[in-house]
C-alpha cells in the first residue's frame, strides 16, 4: 500500500525513533459520499500504533489521536458503491473522546475511497495477526497452517470469520466465545 509522505511529515513531531509508517488513507472531500465537509482525517497505520490526524481551523491546528494496536479488538470494513468505512472497535478507551466519542463501540474512518479502504483494512489485521502470533510465542508469520485448519475463531450469531484473539465479532459485535 502507498504511503503519502504529506501525512507522514503532519505527524513527524509525534512518531518515535523507531516507528514506520506502513500505510495512510485518507477521507474524500465530499461529505455527499460520507466524506468530510471541510478538513478530512487521515490515518496512519505505523509498525506500532494507529494515528488517527483530526484537522481543525483550517488546517491550523492538527489534533492527534493514537491507539496502540493491543487495545484494537477488531478491525471491520463496509464497502459501498463509491466509498467505503473502516470500523475499528477499541478495548479500555475512553469512550467519551476522540474516534470513539458519544459513547460508540466502534470508532469509524468513513469516506474512504474503496480499494484504499481494503488495503488499509488489511494492513491493519495483519499486523494485529503478528502481534497474536508475538503473543503465542511464534515468529510473526509462523503457524499459518495451523490457523488455517481450525484455529480461527467464528462467531455464534451471525457466522464471521474473525483475526485470531479477537474478543468481539468485527460484524456484527458479538462476544465471542474461545475454547
């Protein structure tokens, strides 16, 4: 997936030495395709954490929002006919701010360009499986086999294949149950 390095130089003053921007996405600029009005977010998805880039004043003023990859639950995508939305439920956030304002289970990066979604989509469940993989003691990577003959979790109510060790199901939000 590209990386736009305009996005990357907005939080140049947040990432640490170490961190790698992986991927970006970008809201459209139409709010008529579930976009944004004025300032669009951006999000990055780095070696460690989600940067989420709320613009505000015109561009004057950028607030930024971080979620570490451990507290992501799950990861879900909504592909419409122009544009698509990434949910992202959230474990031990406070709900009250930022992407998971008004009490949400799920904060959501809406008008996103389709292909752009996917692809950042699954970047982020990537990286979610190598950190479940670093969890269990594996290589990242390691145990694809074994994964794919069983050990995926599928949820009881409506059936969703969901990332190893997630606790809710990314449709439809169900807790999951893990032997």
């Amino acid at each position: 997936m590209a990386v736009d390095q305009n996005e990357v130089k907005a939080a140049k003053d947040i990432l640490w030495q170490d961190e790698v921007v992986e991927a970006t996405v970008r809201q459209r600029m139409n709010p008529l395709l579930g976009g944004a009005v004025i300032m669009p977010t951006s999000v990055l998805a780095t070696n460690k954490r989600l940067i989420i880039l709320n613009r505000a004043s015109m561009t004057l003023r950028v607030d930024y929002e971080v979620i570490p990859y451990r507290q992501i639950a799950s990861v879900r995508l909504e592909r419409g006919v122009v544009t698509s939305t990434i949910f992202v439920r959230v474990q031990g956030y406070d709900v009250d701010k930022g992407l998971l304002k008004n009490g949400k289970q799920e904060g959501e990066i809406d008008g996103l360009k389709n292909k752009e979604a996917q692809e950042f989509a699954d970047c982020i469940n990537r990286r979610l499986e190598q950190m479940q993989d670093m969890a269990e003691g594996e290589q990242p990577g390691a145990g694809q086999a074994d994964k794919s003959m069983g050990a995926y979790v599928f949820c009881i109510k409506c059936g969703t294949k969901q990332v190893p060790g997630a606790q809710f199901c990314s449709k439809c939000g169900a807790k999951l149950v893990t032997s």
